[in-house]
C-alpha cells in the first residue's frame, strides 16, 4: 500500500446531546475532548441527533404541516407587490 494515501483513524465516542446515549466506534474526526474507555483514549464528539434521538429511528410523529408553503406564505404575507422602478425620461 501507498504510504500517506489513507486518512489516519482514531478511536471516537460520539455523544448525543438530547439522551446521552455513546456510540463507541472509529473515524477520522478528531476533538480537544478525549477520554478513556477500557485502557484506550478515545475522542468526545457531541452530535445533536443521532439515531437514538431522530424521529425516523425513534417511531415519534413530528408535526406535519398539511398546508402548502405557497399557501402558508401567501396567508402570512400577502401577495406583496414590488415597487417599479423610476423610467429615466429624458
């Protein structure tokens, strides 16, 4: 093999920020943040979702918003008119 053709991998915990569930895994994300699992130092990176806290993978129903986005604007702002611009007379 090439010698600097593959990215260096390192031992990472990824932490979900909304249930505090770890996923324990390697890639090549590094943090500042390091800590030790079973004799090994693994870098700490906080995640906002992950599969145990995504809708999809939990079975929890989002709100979805039946009204079209068209509609919703057009209900919100009304139908805004822009203002033309001077002719130049000459």
């Amino acid at each position: 093999m090439k010698k600097e053709l593959h990215p260096d991998y390192h031992p990472v915990v990824f932490v979900d920020i909304s249930t505090g569930r770890r996923f324990i895994t390697r890639s090549t994300v590094k943090s500042a943040k390091t800590e030790e699992i079973d004799g090994v130092e693994h870098y700490v990176v906080s995640c906002g979702i992950t599969s145990d806290s995504h809708p999809f993978f939990t079975g929890r129903n989002q709100f979805v918003d039946t009204e079209g986005r068209i509609d919703k604007f057009q209900k919100r702002f009304g139908t805004v008119r822009r203002a033309r611009k001077p002719s130049k007379a000459s």
